[in-house]
C-alpha cells in the first residue's frame, strides 16, 4: 500500500474505534488492508482541486459541446470554472451556497455584469449535473443574479464615424472600419470570417454567432470597395480574412483586430474607447434610427429576442420629433 493508503486506513479505525467500544482496531485494520490494497488511492490537499471536479468538468464540457455552443463559449466555461475549483475544493455534491457565496463574494472589485456571468456560469454547471441526477441537489439554485448596469457602449454619431475613416491611414485600416461597421458583427465572428466566404455579388457573408448559429450578413457599396482594395493589396494565400502585416502571415486574433480599431481611434483624437462592439452598436443605431425595421436589424444582428436589439437602439432628439410629425394623427 502507498502512503495514502495507509493513512486513509489509520483514519478510519481511528473513528471506528472511537465511536465503537468493543471494537478489535487490529483485527478490523487487518481485514480492510486486504481490501484497500487492490486500489490505488491519492490524499487530496486542502489547496488543490479535488479529483472530481476534472471529471464532472469534462461530462459537462461534453454534453454542451454536443448542445452546439461554440468553442469560445466552451473555452469560456471552462476557464470560470477552473477558477471556481481552485477556490472551492470539495466534491461536487459537497460543495453548497455558502461555498458559492464566498468564492463570488471576493470580487467586490469587479462590475456586477461579470460577477453576474461567473454565477450564470455556476448555475448552468450545478443545474446541468442536478438536471444529469449526478449530484443531488443544485447549490446554486436559490442564488439570485445581480442586478446588472443597462449600460451599454454609446454609439458613434455620424461626424465621429467620419471622424475614423478619415483617419485610417492604410487599406487594411479602412477595411476593417468598414466591414465592423457595415455587417454589424461581433469580433468574433469578424475573426472567423474567410476570403471565399465572400459573395462579390451579392455583397455577402455567412457567419457563425453565438449558439452555433449561422446567418448572412451583408456589405456596403463601400465597404465593398475599401475591402477589395485590401484583398488586392495582399500577396499571401491564406484563407482568413484578416491577416498579419508581417510574415509569417496567419489569421489575426481577435486581440491583433481590437488593437489595430484602438490605433485608429488613437489617431481621430476620440477621447473615448472604440472597440468592436461599439461599431456594431453604432450600426444597430444608425440603421434603427435611419427607418430600418426592427426584425430586420434583428435578423441582421443575430438577436433571438427584439428586446435584445432595443437595447442597442437609442432614438435621437431629432428622430423623435421627426417621428411624432410624421406619424401623430391630427
């Protein structure tokens, strides 16, 4: 037997024998020395995650990856809960919502948006393996999700949207302003964007959002034309649509676009942060408040709910007494 073995050995003759006073500790560790010798069997720390989180983690990742999430959110899964492991090391069916508590509780210095998605994270872990019958009871039933910031990033107005163009400097520059904003995609789905996913006559793309799914996205006239004079620009063959400047060239990550949209910010004099995202809420803006349908911003954006598009949409002074004239009926 190895160490461990015996140590789990003396521990439980040292509670039979304290709990049982006729108990025979020779005899009794005798016979479950037989026993045990036929296991392998490994001490857990107290600073280390416990075996079986690794297994209820791989179970979970799997029955997800078959529901068709993506492997950003996957990824993303896995690292919150990783993280969770290291600071609750129990086993599954141990761990309660006292646990929880205190492990959220130590980010008193983050936004509640996030701490909101580590519990949602948490609570689609624990539901699942509740859901599976493999622990009894969820932990994370009873905790309520924070009450989120509305806040969203502001939208560009027409004069700051300008103000970008104008200041990109290169051709790969200018395509990557125009394509975020055209399409109104998320970062992710730009980064997983290909050369032959493009349809130059209909001005297209497919993309695969969130949950896998996939929908068609459509290019400006002049996105299309800042775009092709990128592709032309370019002297390697790879399949992304975006790429490195330097050899060897490969697909730019979603960090390489973020900090090229921050350069080009840096360079317009905008005091506030322009990012990805807020390109695509300056599309949903614009379109919204130029006339455009709500289910149609909705389908172009990949929203399941029209809530979720309202939220993007904020009506301009200007537009609203527009409307009003328009509409009211006198």
């Amino acid at each position: 037997m190895n160490n461990a073995s015996e140590q789990l050995l003396s521990d439980v003759v040292a509670v039979l024998s304290d709990k049982l006073p006729e108990f025979n500790a020779e005899r009794t560790k005798s016979i479950l020395s037989a026993v045990i010798s036929k296991y392998h069997i490994k001490k857990v720390e107290e600073n280390e995650p416990h075996p079986d989180s690794d297994e209820k983690l791989s179970m979970f990742l799997s029955a997800k990856r078959l529901e068709g999430l993506s492997p950003i959110t996957l990824a993303g899964y896995e690292l919150e809960l990783r993280i969770f492991f290291r600071y609750v090391t129990k086993r599954m069916e141990s761990v309660t919502a006292a646990d929880i508590r205190a492990y959220l509780g130590q980010f008193d210095h983050l936004k509640m948006s996030t701490v909101g998605r580590k519990l949602s994270v948490l609570k689609s872990f624990f539901g699942w393996l509740t859901a599976e019958e493999i622990i009894p009871r969820d932990p994370s039933a009873r905790l309520k999700t924070p009450k989120q910031e509305k806040r969203l990033p502001k939208a560009l107005t027409v004069a700051e949207l300008e103000m970008l163009r104008e200041a990109c400097r290169t051709v790969r520059q200018r395509a990557f302003i125009e394509v975020l904003y055209a399409t109104g995609c998320r970062l992710s789905e730009v980064f997983g964007m290909n050369r032959a996913a493009i349809n130059h006559q209909s001005m297209s793309c497919r993309v695969v959002g969130k949950g896998n799914k996939e929908r068609e996205v459509y290019f400006s006239f002049k996105a299309m034309y800042h775009l092709n004079r990128y592709l032309a620009s370019r002297t390697d063959d790879g399949e992304a649509l975006m790429v490195t400047e330097r050899r060897p060239y490969r697909r730019l990550s979603r960090r390489g676009i973020q900090r090229e949209i921050d350069v080009i910010a840096q360079a317009a004099g905008l005091a506030r942060k322009v990012s990805p995202h807020v390109l695509r809420h300056t599309f949903a803006t614009l379109t919204l408040n130029n006339g455009a349908e709500l289910v149609a911003v909705q389908e172009l954006m990949g929203h399941s709910d029209p809530q979720t598009t309202l939220r993007y949409a904020r009506i301009t002074e200007e537009r609203k007494r527009e409307q009003h004239k328009k509409y009211l009926v006198q």
